[in-house]
C-alpha cells in the first residue's frame, strides 16, 4: 500500500511541481565526483535509495540529480508508516541519520525546501550564490521582519504561509539549484529605520554580487506570483502563408512587425516596470529573469531577450548580437525597454549620458514613500560615483545632479505637468524636486556651443551620512546675465486653457530688471530686424501648475545651433523673497534665434550678476 503522498510523489516525479524536490543533491552533499557523492550520501542517509538502483547505468536522467522530500511534517510521516505505506517504511529515518544530515536537519529533515529560515548574511560563504527578487507589495500588508518576527523567522517557517510572490521565487531558486533567496521585506527590519538607512546604503552590493535577479514583472501584489496562466498563440509569431509566385507556390512568412517590436506588446504595462524601485535593482543585477503575464523576458550584459525573441532583442526593436550594439562598450547593461540614448566615444561623456537616460526612465516611476526619490536611486548613483573615479574624474553627487556637469544639466524639463512633493525633498533646480517625465537637455558633442551661466559653487547638506541619499538643503551659485521677462498665452482656440508646456507661452519682452522699464526688447521688435529672423518664439515650460507665472527671471545658461537656427536654454526664476538675491528655480526658457551673432547680441545687452539658487 502506498499513502496518497507518496502515489502523488511518484506520479509527477518528472514535474517539480508535483513531487517536492529537497534539493539538487550536488549541491546538498558536497563532493569531487558522482560517485564519491554518491557514497557520501549513502554514508550520511543509509535509507536513501537512488533510482540508478533500479535501472541500467546510463546517463542520468533529472529525477536521479535530485534529493525527493515526502511529508511536510513527522507527524505525517510517521502516520503514514504506521498505515503500513511501504515506501515511507523504506525510508524510515532514524535520529543517528539526522546527526549524520547537519545540512537536513538544519531546516528540518521533511522540508529542505518546504520551509524557511533567516539567516545573518555574513554566516554565508562568500562562493554562495543568492538570488535576489524584485517584486511589488501592493496595498496590502505584506510579511515582513520586525522585532517581533525575528525570532520565529530565523527558526524557521512554512514556505506556503508565504504570499503566492514569494512562494514561486523559492520554486525557481529550487530548480536552479540556488539554496539563499534576498527579499527586502523579509531581510530588512521594517520598525528600525536606522536598519533600512543602513541596508538601502549597501543595495548596490545586494544586487550586484547577487547571481540573479527574479521578478515579478506582472504581479500588481505579493498574492499574484512570477507563474501565469496563459494562451501561447498570443505570444507566438503568426505564421502567414503567402503565395510567391504566380504558380500558386506558397511559404511561410512572418509579419515585419511582429519580428521588430511585437515583443514590446507584451511588455507594456507589467506593473513592476512602473515601480521606481526596480529600475535600480534590474541596472545592478548582472542577471534579471522577468515574470510577466504572456512571456519571460531575460536581461543581462550580453543579451536581452524574450521568449518571442529568445536570441536577443534590443531596446530600438532591432535584433542585432551585443557585440554589434553601439553601446555595447555602456557603464551600464541595457535594459530591454529603456528609451535610445545619445552615446559617446568619450567614455566620461558616455557615463554622464547614461546617467542622464537613466535619470529620464526613472523620474516618473511610482513610489510608494514620495520621499524615497533620490534613496530609490542612491545605489546606481554609488555605482556611478564609482565609475567617476574610475575614469579619473570624481565628481560630487548633488541631489541627483553631478557637480561637474553643472551648469549643463540643470537645463532639464517635464513632458507633462509637474507634482511637487507635500515635504522638502530637494532644492527646486535638481529633476528630484519635482516628479513627473523629465528631459535633460544635454549639449550636442563636438558641435559649437556659448556659454552665458558659469558655477561659482554649489552644495547640498545631507539627512544622514549617505550623500547619495536624502538631502535637508542645498544650492547652487552661478553668474550671467538675468533679465526679467514678461510673457503671454498662445491662443489656441476652441476655448483651450494653456497648461504648463512650452508651446502654450510665449516671451513678449525682456528687460534688465524688474523695476526697471528702460532697455526693453521685444519679441516683435527683435523680429522686426531682417538680420534677426526668429524662426520660432521665445518661450517657457513651468514644472508645475503652482509656478505658473506672467513674469519672472530668466538666465540663459547655454546656445548651440539647432538646425537652421540657434537655441538659447536656460532656467525661469522666482525671487524667494522680494528683497533677496536668493532665487528658486519654476521652470526653463528657451529662445530660437538666427545665428551666433544674433544670440551674442540678445544677451550682451544685459549686465551679468551672481545669484544662488535653491
């Protein structure tokens, strides 16, 4: 008689969902060879039968490389030796094989794999592969490790009390043969903020020295998990069959689209992609395996790819091997769903456009704690602090900016109307004060470019030790001219209210000062002048509803040529009081002129002056 356990056991013991796999018996009984693995196993579990026992030598098959589990408890076991199953009498343990087992009976000889423990990471073996899982916690309360719960964690719980998430990352670390798992609510106290300051100051080492990444790319919570049911022709390329020729000859063919971007249909919208969080985490890994509803998704340095693409797929819906790839030579892996970004040959240029396009992906990603906006991203700005010194360039890091690429990267603007946080967060001329889509507006390589704006200093004062983290205050000095502007509405009919983008306000004039009515230039006037053809008009972008304004002061911080014409960018200011020279950034202003001479003219009329920003 066998016990339903066991019947079920031996019915799905090819499929590792259905007979419980204790784990890949290389990695539970270390040795040199098969055979002396084999006797050692023997040695330690005398009741422990391989199934080479009872068939002709040959290669093994995958039921041979495993260790099988029975029940989830002795209680169980026990009962069902008692019934009189034979093959749990065959399989009787005794306590001298437990004593023998230190790897079985440090979880507990019934559930290798069917339970869990915390474990402090410095008791593990440097040589020891983990995996590391990205997830999204959703609205309800997930387990997680406090005061309370360490003691029961590290002796040990059930992996099905588990949300389904968590559950299926043990399963796929279980086929892989990986024995630690990394899950951050689970691994991070959550009542000692101290704890979490500490742990999110070294996330660049947990992901990085990790050996793999698992997400769950479709689950909207912990209960939805990385497995999904689903219907493989979604996935799958249509096969059309075409006629070629006028015999009535027909082959197979595959739609152009479907081979160059049907992938991406089944990528948009997973909600982790939206989670700010987990941008980090897939930079850092050296490998991510994605879980979403309709296919898999892989990324690491040398490929990313997809089950509709198994090859490979790159971000510009091209599918071309990593060595043929333009930035193939990046800091950074590419991610199979960042935008195109500018490259360099200039390998310090290069690493400040890819922080820049990491800067553009990451910017209007959700957060569930507004304030974690520069904390979510502190671990790539270690690594790319790194990297700065590496290159023998250090640079500071300020609330999301590099100190040595100001004044060019202040020039940044959003897509869409901005949202400033309820809390300070960062001063208002870094991208991180604000969160909606942002741009930087990076200078063309190689091409002429004039500078109006110079940084005479700037600064940020930390919360906490970590500088790459959350910031109390911070500023920036610069010098140039700063005339005060005045602008106007762009009608657009159809009783249409302007909102905060570029195309709805125009510059009508600029003046010197803001009391002063003397040396006013207008757009009409300025255009009047052959000489000055405005082929578009001077314009401002706000960053949020709240800052829109009629007048305000603009610094021009740049020119280059743009097509057929110059384009001056710069910042709109707002006085942080009427009687200070300290000002605070409300958006960016931009000017399309003729030529060099003509932008050179526009702002030589205005006396430079030095203010600070904040």
């Amino acid at each position: 008689m066998l016990c339903d356990i066991c019947k079920q056991g031996l019915e799905g013991i090819w499929d590792p969902t259905k007979s419980k796999r204790l784990g890949n018996v290389a990695e539970l009984f270390d040795s040199d060879s098969d055979s002396s693995r084999d006797a050692e196993l023997a040695r330690r579990m005398p009741n422990i039968r391989f199934v080479k026992e009872d068939i002709e030598t040959g290669p093994k098959l995958e039921p041979e490389l495993y260790v099988f589990g029975h029940h989830a408890s002795y209680e169980s076991f026990k009962q069902s030796m008692d019934r009189g199953c034979v093959m749990c009498n065959r399989f009787r343990p005794t306590k001298k094989d437990e004593e023998r087992n230190p790897k079985f009976k440090e979880l507990g000889y019934f559930s290798v794999f069917t339970r869990f423990h915390l474990i402090e990471g410095k008791s593990v073996n440097s040589d020891k592969r983990y995996a590391t899982l990205s997830h999204h916690q959703g609205p309800q309360p997930t387990p997680g490790l406090s005061a309370d719960t360490e003691k029961s964690l590290k002796q040990g719980q059930l992996v099905e009390t588990l949300p389904k998430t968590f559950r299926d990352a043990f399963e796929v670390i279980e086929r892989m043969g990986i024995r630690y798992l990394w899950i951050d609510s689970l691994c991070i106290y959550e009542d000692l903020p101290e704890d979490r300051h500490a742990e999110i100051s070294v996330m660049n080492e947990v992901y990085r020295n990790g050996f793999l990444n698992i997400a769950a790319l479709g689950a909207g919570d912990d209960d939805a998990g990385c497995f999904f049911d689903r219907d493989p022709r979604e996935v799958a390329a249509t096969i059309l069959d075409v006629q070629v020729s006028a015999d009535g000859k027909r082959e197979p063919h595959i739609f152009e689209f479907e081979n160059h971007w049907a992938w991406r249909l089944t990528l948009q919208g997973e909600p982790l992609l939206s989670r700010a969080w987990f941008l980090q985490e897939r930079l850092l890994a050296p490998r991510t395996l994605m879980f979403g509803r309709k296919q898999v998704f892989w990324e690491c340095r040398e490929a990313v790819a997809c089950e509709l693409h198994p090859n490979w797929a790159t971000s510009n819906d091209r599918m071309s091997p990593s060595g043929t790839r333009p930035w193939s030579q990046s800091h950074f892996k590419m991610l199979i769903n960042s935008g195109f970004r500018r490259s360099s040959d200039d390998p310090r240029r290069r690493l400040l456009l890819e922080w820049c396009g990491i800067v553009e992906n990451y910017a209007n990603l959700d957060l569930s704690q507004p304030g974690d906006k520069l904390v979510a991203l502190s671990a790539i700005a270690k690594e790319t602090q790194a990297k700065w010194a590496q290159l023998g360039a250090p640079s500071e890091y300020l609330a999301g900016i590099w100190k040595h690429s100001l004044p060019e990267t202040l020039i940044w603007n959003l897509r869409d109307s901005g949202r400033r946080p309820s809390s300070y967060r960062a001063p208002s001329w870094s991208w991180a004060s604000v969160d909606g889509r942002a741009n930087i507006q990076t200078t063309w390589e190689g091409g002429p470019a004039v500078w109006f704006a110079s940084v005479i200093d700037a600064g940020v004062v930390s919360v906490g030790e970590d500088d790459t983290a959350e910031v109390q205050s911070g500023f920036v000095s610069l010098r140039g001219p700063l005339p005060f502007a005045e602008v106007s509405t762009v009608d657009r009919g159809f009783g249409v209210q302007p909102g905060i983008r570029q195309e709805d306000w125009y510059i009508k004039s600029l003046r010197g000062s803001q009391d002063n009515e003397q040396g006013v230039i207008s757009l009409e006037d300025f255009s009047k002048n052959d000489e000055h053809t405005v082929t578009m008009a001077w314009g401002v972008g706000f960053d949020t509803v709240e800052d829109i304004t009629k007048q305000f002061f603009c610094l021009p911080i740049r020119a280059q040529p743009w097509g057929e014409v110059w384009d001056v960018a710069g910042l709109a200011l707002a006085r942080q009081d009427d009687a200070s020279d300290v000002y605070r950034r409300i958006g960016t202003v931009y000017f399309y002129v003729r030529d060099e001479k003509s932008v050179r003219e526009l702002f030589g009329r205005f006396p430079e002056t030095t203010i600070e920003i904040r």
